[in-house]
C-alpha cells in the first residue's frame, strides 16, 4: 500500500519535531482544509458520545410559557385524575384554567381543538400530550412506554417528566442539531488557533536564521504539529468529557510541540541532526 499519498502522508509527518519542520511543503490549500476538518471531527468523536447518552433535554427555553403552567395546581389535578392502577383517565378529564393559558387533561378532540386556541397550552390525553407556546409551533408528544403518571408528585417531577417525553421523540433533531453547534464552535476555535499561530511562524521569516518563507509553510506547520496533541485529547475526552478541558489541552499541546520544534530544528533547514547550535551562533567543540 502506498504510503506517499494523502491522507497518508499527514500522519507520517506528525510523529516528530524534525519530521513536522521538514514537512512544512507537502499540502496545498485544499489538503490543508481537509486537514482542519478531520482534526476537529477527532474532537467531535467524544462529544459525540456523550451526546448519545443523553436521557432528557431541558426545553424551558423552547416551551418557557407552557412550562410556567405548571404549578402545584396542576400536579394536584393531575393526580386527582390517576386511578388506583396508576392510569390517567382522560374521561370526563379536567381543567385548569390560567391567565395566561390552560392546562387539560382530556381526550376530546373538540376540547383539545378548543384548547389549543389558548395562547399557551399543556394538554395531556390518553397516548400522548401536546406542548403549545406562543410563537413555538404545536408540539404533540407521544409517551414513551415506561412514562408512569403515578410519579409526577411535584412541579419538578413533571416538568422533568415533560422533558423527557419530548426529548425522546425529538432525539435525533436535538442531538443533530447540538453536534452541529459544538462542531462549528471546534472548527472556528481550531481555525483561530491554527491561523493565529501561523501568524507567528510567518513573521519568523525576517530573521536570517528562519527557513519558513511563506504563510503557508507555517499553516502547514502548525497543523503537522496539532496532530498529537488532537489525539491525546481524543483520548482524554473518553476518560472525561469536558469541552473546556479538551481544547485546553489542545492549546498547551500545540505550544510544547511547537517548542520541542523550535529547540530541535531552530526552525532552520540547514541544523543537523545531532548539533542544532551551530545554526544559532553557539559554541560548538572542535
């Protein structure tokens, strides 16, 4: 198997300081893209774990009306509506009646219809309930096979309970659209660190002892060098997921690999291997 083309070829230059110097040509601009890419879907790998183990999803900030409904009154009518079997029973149902909207339980299609005329709405019926909030769309929720109306005590618990229902029939939207959030937020974090550091490479090219000469050289560069420090904090996201955590190690990494860079190669050519002061007007022995 050819080992000389990309994306083989990127990590074959991220092992060691020398070899991520001397490597500083081998992408253009698209490779380079590619690159940022993959580095921030290894950051994603974690997050998205976690994301998957998800159970519920607070949508206070979705449904703030309707879930301001809810109050002792409405978990005492609610109770008062659960036969000795732990069953809700829809028929003839209940109603609580608020300023600012209404909180049912029924099973009527007229009086879900009335209902849902209301500015704000909580209605539960016998499979399913529905989520109305002024501006948000009607949201009809079916329960989930282990919801148990017998266990919502308190405004807490079913407003927990709400969540929860709505989170299991809206999991894939949620969770799609918290990934897309999270990578975007990466990708923009790894371009700023990527480019910003590459600034710093670039302006090295005054010197008469640096052999970067372009600004993509020093991309390039950095890249090679982010690497290690984005596998290790693949590693470090399944032993304990924190985003602020993972890009700091991100950060730090790159700066020591960067610096076991510079005291290696004195981000010259022209160092030898076994002797890289003489480049940088060090007393060498004869």
């Amino acid at each position: 198997m050819k080992t000389d083309v990309f994306p083989l070829t990127y990590f074959k230059n991220i092992w060691t300081p020398r070899i991520i110097f001397k490597k500083r040509h081998e992408l253009n601009w698209f490779q380079l893209i590619l690159v940022l890419f993959f580095l921030t879907s290894i950051l994603m790998v974690p997050v998205s774990l976690n994301f998957l183990k998800m159970e519920t999803y607070p949508i206070e900030e979705s449904y703030p009306d309707t879930l301001a409904l809810v109050d002792e009154s409405v978990v005492a009518a609610f109770q008062a509506a659960i036969n000795e079997d732990g069953v809700l029973v829809t028929d003839p149902g209940s109603q609580v009646v608020k300023e600012n909207g209404v909180v049912s339980i029924t099973n009527s299609d007229s009086i879900i219809k009335e209902n849902l005329k209301a500015e704000n709405a909580l209605i539960f019926s016998d499979n399913e309930l529905y989520l109305k909030n002024k501006g948000v769309p009607v949201s009809d929720v079916r329960y989930t096979k282990d919801f148990n109306p017998s266990q919502l005590n308190s405004v807490k618990d079913m407003k927990a309970a709400i969540s929860r229902q709505w989170f299991f029939q809206n999991r894939v939207y949620v969770i799609g659209s918290l990934l897309l959030l999270v990578f975007s937020i990466l990708f923009v974090s790894t371009i700023l660190i990527v480019l910003g550091s590459a600034v710093f490479l670039y302006l090295t090219r005054k010197n008469s002892f640096s052999s970067i000469k372009t600004y993509k050289e020093s991309v390039n560069l950095i890249l090679n060098a982010l690497g290690i420090p984005s596998l290790l904090v693949l590693i470090s996201g399944f032993i304990q997921f924190d985003v602020v955590v993972m890009l700091t190690i991100q950060s730090i990494g790159l700066a020591l690999m960067i610096l076991a860079v510079f005291y290696t190669t004195r981000f010259n050519d022209k160092v030898p291997v076994k002797n890289n002061r003489k480049a940088t007007g060090g007393k060498t022995n004869d």
